[in-house]
C-alpha cells in the first residue's frame, strides 16, 4: 500500500486555506448568515500555521490480538466509553441555533456556492498525503458530477443511518432499546432495523385483573424463549393431549386450548374462539358442544376452525391450573403430531 505523508506548507498551505474558506462559507450558509466575507477568512487562513505531524506511538507490535492473531475490539471498550463520554461532554456545553439549519443542495454549476470550490481543495489535500497528481477546477467539477448517483444511493443511506443514531447521542437517550443495528441489501433491496437483544423477562407471580385472583408461572422464571412440546399423532384427541400435557409438564391441567396469536381478522371472520374450552360456567349447549370436542382430534377441530395445517406442528395458547388448582400460566405449546 501506498504510505500516507504528511503535508508540506510550502505545497499544502494554498489548499489547506481553500478548504477552511469554503467550509466557512458553506456553514455561513447553514445558519443563514448573510454577510460573510471570504476575504477576511482566507487572510485568517493564511497566518494558521500547518500542524506538526507527529506519527503514532503505537506500532504494530503492540496491537492487542485474541488467541487466533485477529484484532479483538473488546480489548478497547475502555478507551472507546473514555472517548464517547468526552464527546457528551462536549456536545452538551454546545449551544442549539436559534432557527432551523438550512439545508445546502449539491449543485455543480453554480460557481457562487462554493461546492466544487470546497471539493477541489480538500481532495487535493487528500491526494498530496498519497503522492498523487492533485486536479485541476474543472476536472474536480467533471468527476463530481458524475459520482452524484453514487453519492445519492449507498453513500448517503449510511451517513444518514450513523447520523441518526449520533443523534439520539446528542438527545440524551442513553437506553439500549432506543438505537437501532440496520443492516442494508440494495440487491433484494432491503432495509432492517433491528435493536439490539436484551435479556428475556422472566415470568413471575401476577394477579389475573378479570379474576383478581393470583396467577402462577410453571415453571417459575420461564422466558418468551421457552416452550413445551406435546407430542402426539394427527388422530390425537383433545382428551388425550391434555392429559399429556399433564404428564409431561408439571401435572398442569388445562382448561382452555387457543390458536395463538389469534388477528384481528380473525375475529372478525367468527373464528376468533377457543378450540377447546373445559370451563363449566359457560351455559348447557357450549358445555355440550366442548364435551363432543374433547373426544374428538384436536386437529381435526383446528382445521374446521381456521384452516388446512402445512406443517407438522401447531403452536397454542393454554389456560390452565396447576396441580393445587391455583391459576397458572405456562409457555407456549408446540404440538407436534
């Protein structure tokens, strides 16, 4: 690869004014300052003195590695926290502008907004720290025209993503469950945002509020990552599934059988109903009815409820009571037949 070098003043100095200023004018522009003289800023400039480069203390031999020779970034944790608290710090001391920031549209033939200006200088910059030929105006201006595609799609999608999470930074929001991980396809194309994982909650004692009676978890502590298997045959009647429920989970006893995660289009198609119900409080014909059910499959009772099955497994919603008959709740049922 080819070494980066620092600058010369006698070679760098021009562009290095150049950059500082267009870049003023190009914020002028942004808090919509209407008398900004690019003059007194280049004569500023001109009398900055060109920073020492001083090259880095550490050397590749002090690189922290893991066990198989690649870098390993949890080993800078300490120092990353370091920096981001000292960029709060900063950021809260800074002050809000009184009105809004305008927002400056790239326009390469407008010779009066400084853009080519500002990108002719700091890429000739670039290219003296890599010994390249710098450009001239105009050819900086022709490439720069071209690259606007580039610029608009892959580009700009990331900055915008990493700015926004920067600027929940500035907001405040410290939560982990306020930032977002994207991860972007433009093949599919296909943009996700997804939060970082948390621990799962675990299921503790609650009172039911229709019963205002006290609900257990069995087992006590169980996470949404959960799940207890039935296995079974399609013939399998709800009389014996729930009988092996019983014996294969803490001898809960199930009183209810539900589809779940029932929509909302569902209920209103009518089918929004339990599959099975054991309770003796919901009037003589749904007693009868319930009781023909539970000697009947259970799948055959899922499909003329919903609708034909393409897999070998249903997931359900189960109430139920424990063995001492208090009110329980358990994790979802996978019923794999």
């Amino acid at each position: 690869p080819i070494p980066c070098v620092p600058w010369q003043s006698q070679t760098s100095g021009q562009y290095q004014r150049r950059v500082h200023g267009n870049a003023a004018m190009l914020i002028g522009f942004s808090f919509d300052l209407q008398k900004v003289e690019k003059e007194k800023i280049l004569d500023i400039a001109r009398d900055l003195p060109v920073p020492v480069y001083v090259a880095s203390k550490n050397s590749a031999d002090n690189i922290k590695s893991n066990d198989d020779g690649n870098y390993d970034p949890s080993e800078d944790n300490a120092v990353l926290e370091e920096k981001i608290n000292a960029l709060l710090q900063k950021l809260s001391k800074m002050r809000t502008p009184e009105k809004p920031l305008q927002v400056s549209e790239f326009e390469k033939d407008d010779d009066t907004n400084h853009h080519i200006d500002f990108i002719t200088a700091a890429s000739n910059l670039r290219c003296l720290n890599y010994q390249l030929n710098t450009a001239p105006r105009h050819k900086v201006k022709l490439i720069a025209g071209k690259i606007i595609p580039a610029i608009a799609t892959t580009t700009a999608m990331v900055t915008g993503l990493v700015t926004l999470e920067m600027l929940k930074l500035v907001l405040g929001l410290t939560r982990v469950e306020e930032f977002r991980n994207s991860y972007c396809n433009l093949a599919i194309p296909q943009v996700l945002n997804q939060v970082e994982p948390t621990p799962p909650k675990h299921a503790e004692k609650k009172m039911d509020p229709a019963t205002y009676l006290e609900v257990v978890p069995v087992p006590d502590g169980f996470t949404s990552w959960n799940k207890v298997v039935v296995k079974g045959s399609p013939k399998m009647t709800v009389k014996e599934f729930v009988e092996e429920l019983e014996n294969c989970h803490h001898g809960v006893k199930a009183s209810m059988i539900c589809k779940e995660g029932i929509t909302g289009k569902e209920i209103a198609e009518g089918r929004g109903q339990a599959l099975w119900n054991g309770g003796q409080y919901i009037g003589k014909e749904q007693v009868e009815k319930n009781s023909k059910i539970f000697d009947n499959a259970l799948l055959e009772r899922y499909v003329e409820v919903y609708e034909e099955v393409l897999t070998s497994f249903l997931v359900l919603d189960i109430d139920c009571q424990t063995k001492d008959g208090d009110d329980a709740i358990i994790p979802k049922v996978k019923f794999v037949f």
